[in-house]
C-alpha cells in the first residue's frame, strides 16, 4: 500500500492532537502550581526532609534543595538552584557531581512524568517508589565505587551563575508555550514515523530488531517501539504515545508495567545524556552505570515478578 494512497496528514493529526490534549490536559495545572510553589519559596523549608539521604549518598546537605527542585521542576531547575547555593557550600568533587547527575537522570521533573505513567495505568505510588528508590541506590552503589576506587576525587568549579531574579508569570508563559510547541511537533514527528513505519511494514522488521535487543528483558512486542521511543526521546513522548495507543488497543498490563519501569529508570538518553555532561557529570557515570544499572534492576524486577499472576500484578501496580 502506497502512502500516497492513504489518508496519512489528517491521520497523523487527529492522533497527534489527541495525544497533546491528553498530555496538556495536565501539564499545564502542574505547571501552574509548581510555578506558584517557586514562587512562595516554599521548595527550600520542604527539602530539608532530604538531607538525610544526602548523607548516605556522599553529597553535601546542601544538595538536597538541588534535588527536590530537579525532581519538583525539571534538570534544567535543578542547575539552576545549584548554581545559586554553590558559593555557599563546600565544593563538589566530580564524582560527587556524577553521583548527582546520575540521580537526577533517574528522578526528575516528577509532577509530570509521574502523572504521565499514571495515564498509562502506573500506580502513582509504585512509579515514585521505582524511581526515587533506586535513584537513592544508584547513589549509594556509584558513591562506593567511585570511593573505594579513589577516582574523580578533584573538586569542580561552575563559571555559570543563577538569575538573581524570580521568573516572572510573563517570561514563565513564554517559556511554557515554546516548551509546549517543542512537545507538539517532537509528537507529530513521532507519529509520522510511527505511521510510515505501519505502512511500509517497516514496523514488523524494527520489533524484530528490538525484540532481539531487548528480548531478554520480556518485554512484549505490542509496546517495544513506544519503549525505544521513551528511552530515546523521554517519558512524556513515549509514555504520551503509550496512552494514546492504549485507546485504540488494548495492551498487556504486564508490558506496560515493565516498559514504563525501564523508560523510568533509563530515559531521553540523548537531551539528558549531553545536558548531564556539559555540566561536568563523568562518562563512566552518565554513559556506562545509568544504563548498565536500569537494564539490570528492570531485569531483576522481571524476574522476580514473572510467576506472579497478572491479575495480582495489575491489582498491585496498575490503578
């Protein structure tokens, strides 16, 4: 069947435009209320409750506001708070900063993510405690090894500093609409790919390719290209399309779970993966543990769950 004997732009924009409703429908409140939290001040006086896993994770105290505001906000946030309060904290080393790179990697931006796995049947609870979770064991494993091992001990300097500003509602619109006009066109891209690849039954030989790649982790074929999609582009793209495929099918909720533990542990692995190392995280950290430890741990969780009945493992995971 050719493409261009096929209804394919008003196609792709019905299910891009019903995609971006689903997804905006509650973005843009979480949006507003995090925006108004900023505001208020209020991210500070709440992550003192994380300072205690600072300790365990070998980070400054001072680095549990970076981490609440990379998990309530986004990374970009998260920066921006530690280039605030970093004159006023002892200097990071680089496996320090590694170390939090890679946590933040795993937890961030969770007001939306985390309602985005909730679309896709996800346990709000279940999807926080797998990411912050392991987040705080991925910290505690790379700290030891980066301890034990005396490497990336150096202390680093940032040359780049916060606004001395509160974004005001204007700038703070402006940049939602452009984030909002990315997130539109990165889906329509996505489901005209998707849907060239149905056509010309391309769709058949790269679930051939990534169920070979990513077999071992059983994760069923009906949602292999969403996953790969999520892992290369992040939760809101692939988990977006993953909502809106649940409504035109009706996917395994064994398969879901699976897919949106590993896109949450291991995900937007080429925007994140640069951000993280232009701002000094270590290869050996970014590249190599994030990955190797996300495949393991949702191969772990795999095991260990494959006997146990579906009805059960939507009765406990899925809402």
């Amino acid at each position: 069947m050719k493409l261009s004997e096929i209804d394919f732009f008003p196609y792709v924009f019905r299910r891009t435009k019903s995609a971006c409703a689903t997804l905006f429908t509650f973005m843009i409140p979480i949006s507003i209320i995090i925006h108004v939290i900023q505001l208020l001040g209020w991210l500070e006086p709440i992550s003192s409750v994380l300072e205690p896993v600072m300790q365990i994770v070998g980070l400054p105290a001072q680095m549990a506001l970076v981490w609440l505001t990379a998990m309530v906000v986004n990374i970009y946030g998260g920066f921006l708070a530690l280039f605030a309060i970093y004159p006023n904290m002892p200097p990071l080393t680089s496996a320090q900063l590694t170390v939090f790179c890679v946590m933040t990697l795993i937890a961030h931006t969770f007001p939306i993510e985390l309602m985005v796995s909730k679309k896709t049947g996800i346990r709000i609870s279940v999807m926080f405690l797998i990411r912050f979770g392991f987040a705080v064991i991925a910290g505690i494993l790379l700290n030891q090894l980066y301890s034990l091992s005396n490497t990336l001990q150096n202390p680093i300097s940032f040359m780049l500093a916060a606004p001395e500003h509160a974004v005001g509602w204007g700038e703070w619109a402006l940049n939602e609409l452009k984030n909002y006009a990315v997130i539109t066109c990165v889906i329509f891209s996505l489901v005209s790919l998707l849907r060239i690849l149905e056509l010309t039954g391309a769709i058949t030989v790269v679930n051939k390719c990534m169920a070979s790649a990513l077999g071992w982790l059983r994760i069923g074929p009906e949602v292999l290209t969403l996953t790969v999609l999520g892992l290369t582009f992040g939760i809101a793209y692939g988990g977006g399309l993953m909502i809106e495929e649940t409504k035109r099918s009706q996917l395994p909720p064994r398969d879901i779970f699976y897919s949106m533990t590993l896109m949450g542990l291991f995900h937007s692995i080429i925007e994140d993966t640069i951000l993280m190392l232009s701002m000094g995280g270590h290869w050996t950290g970014v590249l190599i543990f994030r990955p190797v430890f996300a495949f393991i741990i949702t191969y772990l969780i795999v095991v260990f769950t494959q006997n146990i009945p579906d009805k059960t493992i939507t009765r406990i995971c899925m809402r």
